[in-house]
C-alpha cells in the first residue's frame, strides 16, 4: 500500500512493497476484456497497466524510463491515432437559449484510462486526509468564483447535466488526473527535485494547451489555467491522487451547474 508522509513539508509517496506476480497479472488478465466493448482502444489498457506496475518496481533510470513510456502511451491512446475513439453518446446533449451544449458522452480512451487507475488504486489505495479537504475547498472556490465575477450565474440542472457530470467523475476527472498528476506531475517532480515548483509550472501550462480547442473565449480559457493551476496545487501541497480528482469534479461539476458551459 501507499503510505503519505511528510518529509520537509512536502507530501512523500512511498510504496509498501513491489507488486508480487497475481497482483500484477490478473488485473491485466482482467483489463485484456476492455477490447470486447472498445475495441483496439481496449487492446491497450493491459500495457496502461503494465507501465503502472513499472513505475512502482523499478528504481533510477528505468523509473524514468516508466514514467516516459506510460506518458506517451496514455496521451497517444487519448489522440485519436487508434481507431475507435469516437465519442459514445448516452442522452441527447443539453442547449440552453445561446446555443452552448453540454454532451452526456465519452470517449473510449478516457475510459480505459479512468478504470485502469481505478483499478490501480484499489490494489494501492491512496485515502483521503482530513488535512486534504481545506486545499480541495480553495482550489474549487478560486475559479468557480472568478467565474461567477467574470460570467455570471446561470443555473440549471436536467437529466442530462446529472449524466454528464457523473461521466465527467469517473471518466473525465480520473484519466486527466491520472495523465498530468500521477505521471506527469509525479514524474517530473522525481526527475526535477531540485526544483520542486517548476514541474507544477510547467504541467499548469500544458493543461491548459490542450484545452484550448475546447475553450470557446479568453476568459474562460484564462479560468482553466487557473483551475490547472488549481489541480497542480493539491497535488504540490497534499500529493493525494484522489483529492486531485475531487478538485478536478468540483470545478467541473459548478461550472456545468452555475455558469455558462462553455462560453
């Protein structure tokens, strides 16, 4: 299991002990049947897993080389190049009077990424903290409130926004956070100790890169740099995989509820 401790303020992950055999060959066994709903998409998610285990069993030059290998392969199952990644529609979309459209939908990649990390997680469970919840409760509030100031309030809720929003927690919210905290931020901190702030710099700014064809305005693409930032924080601050995902759904879950999404 992973234990969180303190070591000169800053959050440690540690693992307990490597994966033995059954631990790391029935989850993969397991995750091979992802290719019966999706597909080729579904093909990778053992090799997702695979690199999992690698970061955790392995030290020095080949813990880099894991935390490498898994990045590229996770950002390129989520970037269309394999077949199969259109997104899977469960309720008709959402229009408010603007035309702005909230989809009740997924993509493949996302959800073979969410589900081998949930899976990942159960097997080395990181709990939430008391101490985690005050950074959870600012991280949400900075851009939520910023974007009442800047956008105003426009509340609704339907069944498809209830849908959504919960695709948005077990798909959207688990992969991204397992992409850019437990990878990519986790990896570059390993590597960039030295410098233990920059790796949140520079992860606060590629999130926000790829978001930017969803970003319909400056301003609310200026908001998602500060809710990445946000993410980065908890992560910097608290090192709690599952209060990075909470950060992450609270922000999501207020915009689709309270403001415009997008505008």
């Amino acid at each position: 299991m992973f234990s969180l401790n303190v070591q000169q303020g800053a959050p440690v992950i540690r693992a307990a002990e490597p994966f033995d055999t059954k631990s790391l060959w029935l989850p993969a066994v397991f995750l091979c049947l992802l290719a019966i709903p999706f597909g080729w998409v579904g093909v990778f998610a053992p090799t997702i897993w695979l690199g999992l285990v690698a970061i955790e069993n392995t030290r020095g030059g080949k813990k880099t080389a894991s935390f490498l290998l898994t990045g590229v392969l996770m950002f390129t199952v989520n970037s269309g190049l394999i077949p199969g990644n259109e997104h899977i529609t469960v309720l008709p979309p959402y229009n408010d009077a603007d035309g702005n459209l909230i989809y009740a939908s997924f993509r493949p990649a996302k959800a073979v990424i969410a589900l081998t990390f949930v899976i990942f997680m159960l097997l080395r469970p990181q709990p939430l903290k008391r101490a985690d919840l005050p950074v959870i409760a600012a991280a949400i509030s900075v851009p939520v409130v910023a974007g009442i100031v800047l956008l105003g309030v426009y509340p609704k809720l339907t069944a498809t926004i209830a849908i959504a929003a919960l695709i948005n927690l077990l798909v959207v919210c688990i992969a991204e956070e397992g992409f850019f905290r437990w990878i990519l931020q986790r990896g570059l901190g390993e590597w960039l100790h030295k410098w233990r702030w920059l790796p949140t710099i520079l992860v606060t700014a590629l999130f926000t890169t790829l978001h930017t064809g969803w970003a319909a305005s400056p301003v609310l693409l200026t908001l998602v740099a500060v809710a990445g930032l946000g993410y980065a924080l908890v992560w910097q601050l608290r090192g709690s995989f599952w209060a990075c995902v909470l950060t992450h759904w609270g922000v999501n879950l207020l915009h689709m509820t309270l403001l415009k999404y997008p505008t």
